[in-house]
C-alpha cells in the first residue's frame, strides 16, 4: 500500500472533524460540568473558527473570503459563549441546524448521484442515513418527546456523527 502524502486543507479538515467529535462529547456530559463546558466549547469554537479563517487564507491568500466569514462568525459565537454562558442557547438552537443540515445531506446525495452522476453509493448512502438521522431527532426535539439533557447528549451525538461523517467522507475522496 502506498503511503499518500497529506496536504495542508486536508490536515486542516481533520482537525475541524476531530474537534467535531470531542465537541459532541463534551455536549453528552454538559448537565454536570455545564460552567467549564461554556469555557471549553467557546475555546474551541474560537479554534474553529480560526481553522476556518486559515483554510480560506490558505486557498486565497485573502482574509475576506466567504469561508473566512464564516469562520469570524464562529469566532464571534465562541467569545459570546465563554462571556455569556451560552451552551442553553446552543441547545435549543439545534434542532433547527439539524434539519438544515440533514435535509442538505439528503438533497446532496441525491443531487450527487442523479443529476451530477457522481455514482459513489457509499458516500451516498452514508449522507442518506446522516440526513436521516439528524432530521428524525430534530422532529422528536421539536415535538417535545425528548427532554433537554437528553437534546444535550444527542447534540452531542449529532455533532460527533458529522465529525464521524467529515473524516469518513474525507478519505473515501482521498482514495479516489
């Protein structure tokens, strides 16, 4: 097997994942720990945000870049997190990011598959079950059937799948 070497952009996208990931399980434990969790998750999302600013400098060599936008905002809402405490927030603002993102996984594949005729059937079906995923417990956050320390630990989860979903789709493009 040979080795393949790792640009910069993609050891950048590793990184947001990972922290994805350990993001996902900080929110699974926020209901015990929720003041050092604030700290925490508004450090990160500060680091975040800063990844995002370095990957659109890296492609652009320009600090005003969409991605980079992006990036400032998610620096902005990782300051106001730490000064206001804003994980409840956070929480209640997820279910409607969830349904964003879900039904954006699902339109992507079936875009991906039909009209792009990108025919890669298991990053299709790893979008399919994502999206399905994360729109069956935004209905059931919404609906009232779970509770708000559980919304807490399936954020986590969700935002620990996305994490999972980005090094996952990451290296099934790498590979090819």
């Amino acid at each position: 097997m040979a080795k393949t070497k790792m640009d910069k952009n993609t050891i950048i996208k590793l990184v947001q994942a990972t922290f994805l990931i350990v993001l996902g399980i900080l929110f699974c434990f926020q209901q015990s720990i929720s003041g050092v969790i604030s700290l925490i998750i508004g450090i990160g999302l500060i680091v975040y945000g800063l990844l995002f600013v370095l990957n659109g400098f890296s492609i652009t060599k320009s600090l005003l870049t969409p991605l980079s936008l992006a990036g400032y905002a998610i620096i902005g809402l990782g300051i106001y997190t730490i000064v206001a405490n804003l994980v409840e927030t956070l929480l209640a603002y997820f279910p409607y990011l969830m349904i964003v993102i879900g039904s954006a996984a699902i339109i992507d594949a079936f875009v991906a598959y039909f009209a792009i005729k990108y025919k890669n059937v298991s990053l299709m079906v790893v979008k399919l079950v994502l999206g399905a995923i994360l729109l069956t417990f935004a209905i059931l956050i919404l609906t009232g059937v779970i509770t708000s320390q559980f919304m807490a630990i399936v954020s986590g989860i969700c935002l620990a799948l996305v994490g999972v979903y980005s090094i996952v789709t990451l290296f099934i493009k790498k590979s090819k």
